[in-house]
C-alpha cells in the first residue's frame, strides 16, 4: 500500500512539536516571539465589533472549506447576509487538517485564510500548535469538553457517519455488503477505496476509529481497530478513489462519511448508475470542526463572530440540507425544520452510531503512529 500512503510519514506528521521552540530562532529571540503573541492575543481579547466584520468579511478566503462541502457555500452567504454584506467573496484551497495547521503556522508573518474545516480530532494539535486563537463565542460554552477549543479558537460544526457507497452495478449480482466485515470478501479485494491517510486525514482517522468501536474497541482501545485495519488495507485498490473509478467500477465502492456517499449516490443516478450508500452497522457520528486563523487579527472581528455563527439555527439548517448532521442536533441541543432532513436517510440506519462522549481521550497523533508503526510496519 505505500502508493497509496506514501506521501507523508510520522515525522511529517509530529514535527509540528519543533514549532514550541522556533521562537528562539527569530530575530530578537524567544521573548520577542511572546511579546507578539501577547499582543495577538489583547486584540481576540476585545468584543467583536459588527461593522467592522461586515467590512472583514467582503471577501472570505479558507482552506479546506469549498462550496460544496457540507453546503459551506450557503453557509458564507448567509454569515455575510447576517452582517449585511450583498455582494461578498468567498475563495478557497482544498487542504488535508495537516496541511491546514501547517499553512496556519506557515503564513503567520503574513496570513492569508481566515478559516479552515478540520476533522474534530485534530483541533488538540491546531492548540497545541498554538495556530488559533484564545476566543471562544458564547454559545460554545454548552459544547462538551473535547467538542470546542480547551482555551479558544475552534468548534465542532457538524458530524459525518464513516460508511460507503457502492457500485451496485460494478458487483455483478453479488450481494452488497452492508458491514465493514463484508469488505473483507476475497471477490471486493482490489475494489475497495480508502477515506485516506490515516497520517493526515481527518475523514480516514475518525473511519479508523469507527472500525475500533465496530470491532469491541473504543477511544482509549484502539486494538481492534489496527488489527481490522492490517486485513482492510490488502482489499484497497493502489489508486487513489475518485467518483471516476467508481463510475468505471474499477472500485466497487468507497469509504466516506454518509453525506458524501449520498451526494455520489446522486451524481451516478444521473448517469445512470445504481448505487446505494450503507451505514455499516457499528459506526461513530464523527464532528468536522471550523477554527480561526489566529494570526490573522487584521480579520479578527469577522472570526469571532463565525464562530457564534457556524453553531447558529441558521448555519444547522444549511448544513442539514447537504446531509451533515449539525453538531448541537447530535448533541441533543437543536432541532431542525422538517425541510432541512427531508433528505437524511432513515434514522433507523443509525440505531448502532456511537456518539463518543470525550473526544479529549482521542490523539490523532496516536491513530498516525498506530497506521504508520503497526499497520504498515506490522
């Protein structure tokens, strides 16, 4: 499998820990370095002022937040409408969470993205890192720990459910498998596609952890999870999953949270294909998080306030019409209008997703070094 997981490595991955002790290289060393970043951290310390947000936010520019994912397009119109902007931008990278807290860390002399979407779990190193801010809105403060920044800067915004689309058509009259176990069928071997890099992605590490708890496992016993993971991996196709293959049927279905696997679902409908989306049984309900640049003070108004923003009524509704559960709804803290699910697939294919109640016993830098030392080393 190094085709497929051969772009990064664990020192890739940890070296952010160098970070703690660059400051002693800058000019002036390590008490310049803490003098700048008290005075980033007086500005977040300040109310967020509407006009000057409304001015902040003409033009948008993220990492890892396209239009189309989780309807973040709707979302941005609708944060700008709520500040009364008409006629604003928004621009975006599409990044790995890794990539995004390098980037982060990266541009601080000169910031360019305002926000970026990570998978929940690696937040703990977007703060260790110290790449967002000491800020949290109000209505974060009825997330559970683990579900927002400890001291600021991040917030859960929706949750995904790890699962699969599938071909139908491409199994040639063989049943479709409904559980993780019936990926590991001798005629799906080379058909599979992966979410990713556990390494890196935060969609692939949170389809590990659901394996974990599909297989006994839990946050804290990732066991199960390695050891399903080691028989998984011989089943991937060496190439990279795309809608292409899929339609081609070169891969007879591919792991991604649920919402993808629907928008999938609808793009081969059109072309004629028969697919159908399975939540395989055990799987976890796994938050996607929006943090803050917290470097980027010249915008800090319009970030504060796009964290109030992204848990609002409004926000859940837009991400329910993509498919993505929004977080306070899974939580138990929100309902939603009967237009914003109408679409969901039925709750009874959810009976067996896990909510994790503490996300704060999670490390993604524990789930890349179990990929890279007992999956692929194993």
């Amino acid at each position: 499998m190094d085709q497929l997981f051969g772009k990064a490595s664990r020192r890739e991955i940890m070296k952010w820990t160098a970070a703690l002790g660059a400051a002693a290289a800058l000019p002036g060393g390590p008490l310049r370095a803490i003098s700048a970043q008290a005075q980033d951290d007086a500005v977040w310390d300040t109310e967020p002022d509407a006009a000057q947000a409304a001015e902040q936010a003409q033009e948008i520019i993220t990492y890892g937040m396209p239009a189309d994912w989780a309807n973040y397009g709707e979302v941005f119109k609708g944060f700008q409408a709520s500040l009364g902007v008409t006629d604003g931008k928004h621009t975006d990278t599409d990044m790995s969470s890794l990539e995004e807290i390098t980037k982060f860390d990266a541009e601080k002399a000169n910031p360019i993205a305002m926000f970026a979407d990570i998978g929940m779990l690696w937040g703990r190193v977007a703060t260790e890192r110290g790449v967002v801010p000491p800020y949290l809105p109000p209505s974060a403060a009825d997330l559970p720990e683990g579900y927002r920044g400890e001291t600021g800067g991040w917030v859960a915004t929706f949750a995904g459910v790890p699962a699969f689309v599938v071909n139908v058509d491409a199994l040639n009259g063989a049943d479709i498998p409904m559980t993780w176990d019936d990926l590991l069928r001798e005629d799906l071997k080379g058909k599979v596609g992966s979410s990713g890099d556990p390494r890196s992605s935060g969609t692939s590490q949170t389809t590990f952890l659901a394996w974990a708890y599909a297989h006994g496992g839990d946050a804290t016993n990732l066991g199960p999870g390695i050891e399903y993971a080691k028989q998984i991996i011989q089943q991937y196709n060496a190439a990279e999953a795309s809608i292409d293959l899929l339609e081609r049927g070169e891969i007879a279905l591919w792991m991604r949270y649920d919402f993808n696997c629907e928008a999938a679902v609808a793009q081969l409908a059109e072309k004629g294909i028969n697919a159908q989306t399975v939540i395989p049984g055990v799987s976890i309900y796994a938050p996607s998080a929006m943090m803050v640049n917290r470097y980027n003070t010249a915008k800090k108004d319009a970030g504060q306030l796009f964290l109030e923003y992204v848990l609002s009524d409004e926000a859940a509704a837009a991400f329910a019409k993509f498919g993505a559960r929004p977080i306070r709804y899974v939580l138990g803290q929100q309902e939603l209008p009967q237009e914003a699910t109408a679409n969901w697939l039925p709750e009874e294919a959810y009976t067996d997703v896990v909510v994790v109640e503490d996300f704060t016993a999670i490390d993604a830098n524990d789930i890349a070094t179990a990929w890279e030392d007992e999956v692929l080393g194993g």
